[in-house]
C-alpha cells in the first residue's frame, strides 16, 4: 500500500493504531514501517482511562498527551490531582486514616519499559504517586515502605503535612463508636485512582494511588502499591488497574491477569469480564460484600471496564473527548 493511501485510509477510518493491528499478519519489517509512518504521522490518539469519576485528573493527564508529553508524566500529573483533592476521602490528603487514626498512603507506577516503583504506608506526604516515580527512577530498589519511604521522601525535598482533615477526622470519631469493620462498597462514587495512559508515541504507563480501606489494620496494605494486582502494564501488549477490596485483587493477581489474558487474544472487556468471574465463582461466594472493578487498555486504545457490583465508574479521554462512564456489572440481580 502507498504511504499516502495508507494514511488516508487509517485517519479516514479514525482507528489509529487500530490500522496497525489489522495489519499484524504482514511480515514483521511491514509491521515495522507501518508502525513508524503512524507514529510520524501522529496517528496515535492519546488516550487516558481512570477508575471513578476523575475529570480533572484525566483532564490534567490529557494535556500533558496532548502537549506530546509522555503516558508516565500524564499518569503521574494525573494522579496528583487526586492526591491533592481533600475532598476524596480515599486517595492522598483527606484520605480516611487506619483505625488507630493516621492516614497511609500506598502508590505505584509503571513505565513502558516496564520499570516499576511503589511505596507502601507512607505517612504525612500527600504526593506518594511522584514518590513511587522517584523511587523507580532513583533507587536500585522497586519498593520502599513506612519510616524508609518517609526518610527517602524527606530526601528529595517532598515536603511533610498532617493528612488527616477535619471531615476525615470526623468520620473516623464516628466510627470508633462502634468500631465496625465494613469496606464499604463504592465510596460516594469514587475511590482509588488507577490510571492508564497512551501517549503520542504508542507508549502505555499507569500509575495508582489510595489511601487504602478506610480504618485499616495498622501496616494493612492493598492491591494498590502491588505490581500485578492494583496495576500493570506490558507496552507490548496494553495495562490495567483495580479498585475495591483489594484483599481480592491480590489473590487473584487481577490486573497481571488481565494484561495477560489480553495477549491471549481478549479483548480488554472480555479480560475484565474474567478477571471478575474468577473472584465471584470462587467457592462460598461471599462477593455480595464487596467491589471490585477494573479497567483496561489494549495496545490498539481499545478500552474495558467491568466490576462485582454497579456504580463503578471511569473516566476516558480520547479523540480530545473526556467522558465519564458507567462500567457494566455481574451482580444484576
Ligand atoms: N484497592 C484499595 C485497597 O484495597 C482500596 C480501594 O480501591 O478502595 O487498598
């Protein structure tokens, strides 16, 4: 196919790398050279997709895309939005605090050569996503936890505050009243932000931060900070995200299964669709108290979303449209 011809028909059917992927069969140097005229065409749409209703922070992660920045500054600018949002009571400051009143924060990221960084129960410093940037990119290690990631984070110059806010505070007063553990199931419509993005160049990174459940057991960490259960991300092939009980997540490694049973061909809506069935059919099927939701994206910008039970949500950004969107469900009865 003539270059020209080639571009024309991909913009005239908009699928960007889409046009790619139906070309797979050629011959790899094919593939190749397709790859780079979509590329120096900037064919490739930008793309963000995150759990709950998060529109500024997809908004913030789509123009660092759209300014031709990369998916791991945009996942990260992102995430910070919400970490800097006091009202969200599960992500960073006004987070909601373990039972013995202190919030942890817990946060990881993945870039598109699949290096990875996370910190785990960190204490008094709201910015955990840029923490776990850092810690990928500036420490021999993937994972720092507690006092050493606080220490670490002092050393960079990330400044120290008090997590914990009035209406935080507030809540967890009341909750010592009766001290009853219950994740709830879908926080006033939002919850930890998972975020996958694609940026100009093809390239896929993701990043997730949370404060955990709300009145933890002290040093409890979730899915979040867990390369393969709250995020993951293989360039090759596309990453996904989690949100909910992440006790559940972890032992079903939810977001490593769904990048791999997308290279085995699922789309993205059919990998979280399992992904979902193989926590709800386990044996005694106690999935009627508790979420779990997922969204994931493919290497072509194809999207899924799926969770136990309804209101979960997500936000997408494409083609410069940024949409929040009710995901589909199991529990419809
Ligand atoms: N997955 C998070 C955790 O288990 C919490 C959440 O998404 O609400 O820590």
């Amino acid at each position: 196919m003539k270059r020209r011809n080639f571009i024309k028909k991909a913009s005239a059917s908009s699928l960007g790398l889409i046009a790619a992927s139906s070309l797979i069969s050629c011959q790899e140097s094919k593939k190749d050279k397709i790859e780079n005229i979509i590329k120096s065409n900037n064919l490739i749409r930008p793309l963000v997709i995150a759990t709950w209703k998060t529109d500024l922070a997809v908004e913030t992660a789509a123009k660092v895309l759209e300014q031709g920045g990369s998916a791991l500054k945009a996942v990260e600018q992102g995430c910070r939005v919400e970490e800097a949002n006091e009202k969200g009571q599960s992500v960073g400051k006004g987070g909601l605090p373990d039972r013995d009143g202190e919030v942890t924060l817990d946060a990881c990221i993945i870039d598109h050569k699949g290096n990875y960084g996370a910190v785990l129960g960190v204490k008094n410093i709201k910015h955990v996503i840029s923490l776990a940037r850092k810690v990928m990119e500036k420490t021999p290690h993937v994972m720092l936890v507690g006092e050493g990631a606080k220490k670490f984070a002092i050393s960079e110059g990330f400044k120290q505050e008090n997590l914990l806010t009035k209406a935080s505070k507030k809540a967890w007063l009341k909750w010592k009243e009766t001290s009853m553990y219950k994740p709830i199931i879908n926080i006033e419509n939002h919850d930890t932000i998972g975020m996958l993005a694609i940026d100009k160049k093809g390239n896929i990174s993701g990043a997730c931060t949370t404060s955990g459940l709300a009145y933890k057991m002290p040093g409890r960490v979730g899915d979040s900070p867990i390369i393969g259960g709250g995020l993951f991300v293989d360039n090759e092939i596309g990453g996904a995200a989690a949100t909910g009980l992440g006790e559940e997540v972890l032992k079903t490694v939810g977001s490593f299964l769904i990048v791999e049973l997308m290279r085995q061909g699922k789309t993205p809506q059919e990998a979280c669709e399992e992904a979902i069935g193989r926590i709800v059919n386990k044996p005694g099927k106690n999935y009627k108290d508790f979420q779990v939701g997922y969204i994931a994206v493919n290497k072509q910008g194809e999207t899924g979303a799926y969770s136990i039970h309804q209101w979960f949500s997500y936000n997408k950004y494409v083609d410069k449209v940024n949409t929040h969107i009710q995901s589909d469900f199991f529990n419809k009865v």
